[in-house]
C-alpha cells in the first residue's frame, strides 16, 4: 500500500476533499468543500507509533478534525489505540476557558493493511456511539465520535473475486489507487494499474489523482522518509519474526527434552539398565541419575 501526494499535498487538497467524501459517504449539502491541512501529529508518544504509522490532520469548512491514519503494521491493539488517538484529537480542541459545549465532532480513519475484524467480511466498518436498547444514535449536538477501519487485504481480495464494481463505487476506485502499489514489495499491480486508467476516463478526480500519483509528486524528502519508516516496519517485523521462530524451536526443544525424560521414567519403572536408557534416549547416563533420584523421591514422598 502506498502513500502519496494526492492525500496529503496541499496544493491538491481538492483530491482529499473528494477523497474523504468517499469514504464518509458524504453526499449533498453535508459534503465536505474544504480542508486545512493542520501540522499537529495525532500519538507518536513512542517510537514503534511514530514509524509504524503515516497520518495526516485536516480540519474541514465546519471546523470538524478528521485524522486519516494509514496504519502498514499490525499492533494488535489496533482499537484501543485508535480511541486513544481519537480522545487527543477531539480534546486538543479545548483552550483554556473554553466551554466543553464547544467541542465539535472528531473523526478518525484507519486504513490498515491487515486484517482488525477477522469475525467480519466487511472491509469498510463505520463506528459511532449508539444507545444499547434503541441503536439509535446520539443528538447530533453530542454525536462526537465516528471511527472508520479500512482493512485493505480485504478489500482487494473481494475486487479480485469480481464481488466489487468501482465503476458504480467511487470509495472502491480511491481505494484501488492506495491499493496498486506494494511499496513493500516494490511492486504495481498492473491489473489494477489498467482498471484505473479506464476509471479514470470516467472520473475526472480520480484522473488527477491518478495524474499525480504517475508524476511522483512526493517530495524527495517525503520519498527517503516513507521508504524509512517502510525499512523500519519490515526490520522490527523481521526481529519479531525471528523472536517467534527462536521461541518455537525453544519450545520444541523443550517439549522433545520433556518427551525424553517421560520415556526414561517409564523405562525405569520398568527396571531397565541405564546404559541401555542412555543409548535409547540419547541423554546422558549422568542426567538419568537425576531422573531416577527424582522418582524415588517422589515415590518416597507419596509413600509417605
């Protein structure tokens, strides 16, 4: 999945605007016509957010922040972390003497490239705040709160199947742009490539976006610093990955040193010869001593 200029260079905020009215689903008069890109940086508290996770923070014509978050690992506290987000941005509205009835919506978007909600098959999952009994939601006065997750292996997985028509769905076009490329694997999926040059005759802002994303109008320094926290993401999941691998041949060791000594207790409560156990077992005559000492002593200890 690939970041690029057309969501977050100011001089084509327009795509965003067009962009967040995708995924929002905002039609009409509630559409979104303008945004302030603002320079705060949601979290980043630790290292592990600051480079596991690429974000912008614009505020709308309504004064409404809205964080789009492109999360490329999976922390696997992906929820809470986002609620966690979400309060800093909905209270870093509030200056000092300044009434709470002021605070105005805030929302959050996740675009993650792995799977949040493995119980859904739904790609694009909307949260709000809604009473238990009625599932209604709040006033709007107090209708704070809204979290999108975008699980983006999903999405691609249902455009593969053909179960999606981005001709008919404009998220599903913007959503094949931010999925053509695998900056991980330094790869453009020309199947995708190709369906968006034919979308792109038909939609003129996914034209520009298109336009944008083929001149590479990312900033050299924006180019070395993705690809940084890319290398970043891929070294710490290598560690893990190696971490996990070591812990698993630990525990196979383990368990096959465990299987060994449960052989020997059996072969010596049936009064074989040690000698004969050692070559059997492949442990040492010493450390089938100890074995032994410790059955008797646990035979001793229930005879008691």
């Amino acid at each position: 999945m690939h970041l690029n200029k057309c969501l977050v260079a100011k001089k084509n905020k327009h795509i965003t605007v067009v962009f967040l009215n995708a995924i929002l689903n905002r039609t009409d008069r509630n559409t979104i016509q303008e945004v302030a890109f603002m320079k705060q940086e949601v979290g980043g508290e630790y290292k592990d957010d600051k480079q596991s996770r690429l974000d912008i923070v614009v505020k709308t014509q309504d004064q409404q922040m809205i964080n789009i978050e492109i999360q490329l690992s999976n922390q696997h506290d992906m929820f809470k972390r986002t609620l966690f987000y979400w309060a800093q941005l909905y209270t870093s509205q509030l200056q000092k003497g300044m009434g709470y009835h002021k605070l105005l919506p805030t929302i959050t978007i996740n675009i993650c490239n792995f799977t949040v909600f493995p119980q859904s098959a739904y790609y694009h999952s909307t949260f709000h705040l809604y009473e238990d009994k009625t599932l209604k939601r709040l006033v709007i006065q107090d209708d704070a709160l809204e979290v999108h997750f975008i699980e983006m292996n999903k999405f691609l997985e249902q455009w593969h199947r053909g179960v999606l028509k981005p001709l008919d769905d404009i998220l599903a076009r913007w959503l094949l742009l931010l999925g053509m490329v695998d900056a991980r694997k330094k790869k453009v999926y020309e199947k995708i490539y190709h369906e968006l040059e034919e979308l792109a005759m038909k939609d003129e802002h996914l034209l520009q976006a298109f336009n944008v994303w083929e001149e590479l109008s990312l900033s050299q320094e924006d180019v070395i610093a993705y690809q940084s926290r890319i290398k970043y993401i891929l070294d710490e999941e290598a560690k893990l990955d190696d971490v996990k691998h070591m812990a698993e041949q630990k525990g196979m060791q383990k368990g096959i040193e465990e299987a060994k000594e449960e052989i020997v207790n059996n072969l010596l409560g049936n009064n074989m010869d040690i000698d004969f156990i050692s070559k059997i077992t492949g442990l040492s005559m010493e450390r089938i001593e100890e074995i032994k000492k410790g059955l008797i002593q646990n035979n001793d200890d229930q005879l008691r």
